[in-house]
C-alpha cells in the first residue's frame, strides 16, 4: 500500500494529540491536521479529572504535566452535584488544576520526539476511502487544495467534525439548559496585592445573582478567567446561542440589557451557545473513524 502515512489524524486538541503520541511511540507513521494556522492559547477547559491522570501516567506524561499544573484539587463537581474524589479507587484522587492550552502545547512538544509532524493551516474538506486506504484532500494557507495517502483516518476534529459530517455519523444528544461567557482577561494587581500567581488555586466561589452566576479565577501571570452563566434568554442568535456582549475590562452582559448599554461601542460581540452534550452514534464502517 503506497501512503503518505499509515494514520492521519484531523483536529490538534488533546484528543488528537494524545492519540498522536501513542501511535508515535509505537513506531506507526502518522500526521496531524489542523485547520488553524497557530495556537491561540485559550483554554475551553481548566483541569485534568482522575481518569485522565491515569492514562498519562501510564505513558510517563504526567509528570511533565503536573510540572506546568497549577494546582491538585481533592474535590469538584458534576452538573454542580459537588465530589469528592477521595473515595475513588485511584492513585490520582485529585482533579489537576491546568489550563488545556498548557497540556496541549506540552504534548505538541512531546510529538518531536517522535518525530510526528503537525501540519497547521490545513484543513481537512473531504475524503474517500477504499480497499486499501482513505485519500483526503486538504484545504492550504494559500488556498490551494492537495491529497494526502493514508492507510487509517482518525476525527478528532471537535463538535462540528468533518469526518463524522462525511460519514454521516449521528451525533445525538441535548443542548443545555443555560448560556455560558467565558473570556480570560489581564488584571493588574493593585499596590500590595498578588496578581495569583503561585497562589493556592481553589475552585471559584459562585456569586449569584439576578441574572445568574459568574465567578473570577486567577491563572496567574495577571490572567484571570471570567465565566458567568444563565439561564435562557429570548432571542437566540443563528446557532441557537445567546447574544452576548464582553467588555475590554472583562465585563459579560447581556446584549439588550438597557443598565449595559453604556460604554458599548468599545464592546467585544461574541456569541456563545448553551454548552450541549452529545455523542456520536456508533461509526461507520471503514478506515475513517
């Protein structure tokens, strides 16, 4: 079989990442697309749970990881439902306090020793596959479209995934009941004040309000993540999201808001949907997967 790679991996997150290192390790040629052209060092999650401790550890990664962590954190929460993960069975009963930024650049870095390209600025906009392997056509920087020879290609490209869309995979699940803004912003310390870095980092209090929950986390070197959660409003945006607005000085308010409409024009408009939860339905036969 005449091949490019044995395995071509589409999306550079964690989960593409960590299979790339495996398949690295054990001597198979692989590859990995990623649609955006560089990083952009924000972080969706902030922590590691026990399960995923284990795993790295059992490749010798999660030292490294824990070196970059900024906290082990003995409990959690799940749907807010509070844990307590000393009463797993585990050599990890923590949840390690890391933004996945940090974890992904950090397995990036492990790939060369295994010498495991990450082809940034391509994205992956179809294949096809037969008896002998899946032939995908990449989208370039310069707009040029090539093909690339695989023996196996792997979807680990996210929620709007390419591979799953091409095989018609069903992704069934449910939206979630509430809107979510996240935005990670600089503070500067006042006079006499830390900025948190190498603080003891404690899960965030939750401070209610009229209009939901939000909460203020130091990352430390002066980044602090701003989230604020509520429930549905009306009007939702194209996506089935809501209209929100975040300010430069880390201010989430919802769009329309007549008490927010100060100050605006210097606003930053994104849109965020309600978190969702879903899985693919089973796969399809074949080497995509």
């Amino acid at each position: 079989m005449d091949t490019d790679v044995e395995v071509l991996i589409a999306g550079e997150g964690p989960t593409g990442l960590l299979l790339a290192d495996e398949l690295g390790l054990a001597g198979v040629r692989t590859a990995v697309v990623e649609r955006l052209p560089h990083r952009t060092g924000r972080s969706k999650a902030l922590n590691l749970q026990p399960r995923t401790a284990e795993v790295l550890g059992c490749r010798g990664l999660l030292e490294p990881v824990l070196d970059r962590s900024m906290a082990l954190l003995p409990s959690g929460h799940f749907a807010g439902l509070p844990l307590d993960y000393g009463a797993l069975d585990t050599a990890f009963p923590h949840q390690v306090g890391i933004p996945q930024a940090r974890v992904e650049e950090f397995l990036e870095d492990h790939l060369a020793a295994y010498g495991v390209p990450v082809l940034r600025g391509r994205e992956l906009t179809s294949f096809r596959q037969d008896a002998d392997g899946v032939t995908a056509t990449l989208l370039g920087p310069d707009g040029a479209e090539r093909t690339v020879r695989a023996g196996y290609l792997v979807g680990a490209d996210g929620g709007r995934s390419t591979v799953r869309r091409v095989l018609g995979v069903p992704f069934p699940g449910r939206d979630g009941r509430v809107g979510m803004a996240v935005a990670d912003i600089e503070l500067a310390a006042a006079e006499g004040e830390s900025d948190g870095a190498g603080e003891p980092w404690r899960l965030p209090g939750l401070r209610p309000g009229p209009a939901g929950v939000a909460f203020l986390l130091p990352l430390g070197d002066g980044v602090h993540r701003r989230s604020r959660a509520a429930g549905r409003r009306q009007g939702p945006a194209a996506d089935g999201g809501e209209a929100l607005l975040v300010r430069p000085d880390g201010h989430v308010c919802w769009a329309g808001r007549d008490d927010d409409e100060d100050g605006l024009r210097a606003a930053l408009a994104r849109w965020f949907g309600p978190p969702r939860s879903r899985l693919p339905d089973g796969g399809a036969p074949g080497r995509p997967c």
